[in-house]
C-alpha cells in the first residue's frame, strides 16, 4: 500500500509541472496579442470618422458621428467606382498567383522529394540560395526583362513573377516527404496508375494541408505587394489597391485641403483591402489545423 502511495505521489509531482501555467508567459502573449490586434482596432476606429473627427478625436474610441457606412459608399463610389475596380484587379493577381504559385511549387516539391535525378541536391540547394534573395532587389531585372518581351503595363507582369516560390517549394518538398509514404506511391504504380495521375489522385490529397499554405502565403504576398506593381504598371485601371491606395494618399498630401476628403477614403480602404484575407483565412484554416495535426504525429 505504501508502495503504491509513493509510486501516485510521484507521478502526480511528475505531472504538475505540465499542469502550472506560466504567468510571465501569459502576459507576454496578450502583450503581442494587443501589438498586432491594436493597428486593426485603431483602422476600424478610424473608418467610422469623418476627415474633422480623423484628427480632432481620440484615435481610439468613436466620435459622435458615426460615418463608417457613409465613407464606405463613398470609398466605393468615389471616381466613377475606381476602388472596385483596383480591388477586382487585386483579386484577379492574387488568386491567379496564389493558385499557380501553390500548384507549381507542390509539383516541384513533389518531385524533388519522390524522385532520384541527376543535379537533385544541387537544383535544391539553389533554391535554397533563392529564398535568401530579397524580392525587391530582383524588380528591376524583371522590369528590364519584361519590357524586352512586352509584357509591361499588363496583368502578366504582376501573374507571372508571383507565380515563382522558392519558399513554397522549399515547404512542400519537407511536407511531401513525411506526408507521402513510398509504399503508397509504389501500391499506385503496381496497380498500373501513371506517375501524374499519382499526383493528382494520391498525393495531392495527402498534400492539401501544405497546399493551402503555400497558397495563403502567395495570396497574402500578392495582395500586400506595392513595389512591383508600381514599378510594372503606369495604367491606373491595372492598379491594384496597394497602389492605388497610395495614389490617393499622394494627391490627399500634394493638395493639403482641397483633397482633405481623401483621408477617411483610404483609411476606409485599408479596412475593406483586409476583409478578403480575413475570410481566406477562416474559410481554409481547417485545412492548417490538419496540417499542424498531421506535423505533430511522427510516422
């Protein structure tokens, strides 16, 4: 009985450290909690303000006129619609991107992680090297190539460098090799299945938590993207809501108080641009939860 006692008592003590909860820790996450929350809070406080009340009250509570449907009417009228329309194209760039992006990169992940072919490791190791290369520095080259072929002031010059991923592929070549079991693959070739049907059939299945987050990163990137399009694109209708965002913003600050009622227009707009993402991210967090599920269980 003694025995028995002692042998609860310390695997209860074992137990405990599990069971305590750290305060420091707790505090520190509400802290980034409220640090990344506390700018959306402020730009939904804000659209719900007319252009006096924007500076005139406490930015982070309402004022007495409450303006947020009137500014959105007005973000979404204002120019003959022009917001709509950067925001159409901004869908039109990032979906295209996001869903080619994610597919080519589970493709070539796919491939580096079930098949031996010569140059496998070296072809890695420069994709590897290509995710340490800042985007940024390669507009430029892109712009210059781009010009040469007579791509540029079109949607092809925002699809199609999107469409490129070293990260993604990066991400699912490690998924595909511990989400895709060998035996599976090699089940599918004895039942006479061809190496693309594998894919689309099997693998991609297996793959889809990894899919979707290669394609949350690409829609994100796409969408916050500015320099890209500013540097590729000249014709306001082809701007996305980055860009034509900060067109506002430019002619609100170049012409003081004659363009003052720009201000809750962009601020309005910066809340509409967030909303899209916010529902992608709802409707495919399922598919991250099973992912994380699939992550944490050793094969």
């Amino acid at each position: 009985m003694s025995a028995i006692t002692t042998t609860s008592a310390a695997a209860t003590k074992s137990r405990a450290p599990l069971d305590r909860r750290s305060t420091p820790l707790t505090l520190g996450m509400l802290a980034f909690l409220v640090y990344f929350l506390l700018p959306l809070f402020w730009l939904f406080i804000a659209s719900t303000k007319t252009t006096g009340d924007l500076f005139a009250s406490f930015g982070l509570w309402f004022a007495d006129d409450f303006s947020l449907l009137s500014n959105i009417e007005r973000t979404l009228t204002y120019d003959d619609g022009v917001f709509v329309r950067w925001l159409l194209n901004t869908l039109l760039y990032a979906v295209t991107a996001a869903g080619g992006g994610a597919m080519l990169a589970a493709l070539g992940g796919y491939g580096f992680a079930k098949y031996r072919f010569a140059g496998n490791r070296p072809l890695f190791m420069l994709v590897l090297g290509a995710i340490m290369v800042p985007t940024t520095a390669l507009a430029i080259p892109t712009y210059l190539l781009f010009s040469r072929v007579g791509l540029v002031n079109t949607p092809w010059a925002i699809i199609l460098p999107s469409l490129v991923s070293p990260f993604g592929l990066y991400l699912m070549r490690i998924y595909a090799e511990s989400a895709v079991p060998d035996s599976l693959i090699e089940a599918a070739r004895i039942d006479g299945a061809g190496e693309f049907r594998i894919f689309f059939q099997v693998a991609l299945r297996m793959l889809m938590p990894g899919f979707v987050t290669v394609l949350l990163f690409t829609l994100v990137a796409t969408w916050n993207n500015y320099f890209l399009p500013l540097i590729m694109l000249n014709n306001p209708s082809l701007y996305p809501i980055t860009v034509g965002l900060a067109r506002w913003q430019g002619q609100a600050a170049a012409s003081g108080g004659a363009s003052g009622d720009l201000v809750p227009l962009v601020v309005t707009g910066s809340l509409l641009s967030i909303v899209p993402l916010i529902i992608a991210f709802l409707l495919l967090q399922r598919y991250w939860q099973s992912g994380l599920l699939t992550g944490g269980v050793k094969q």
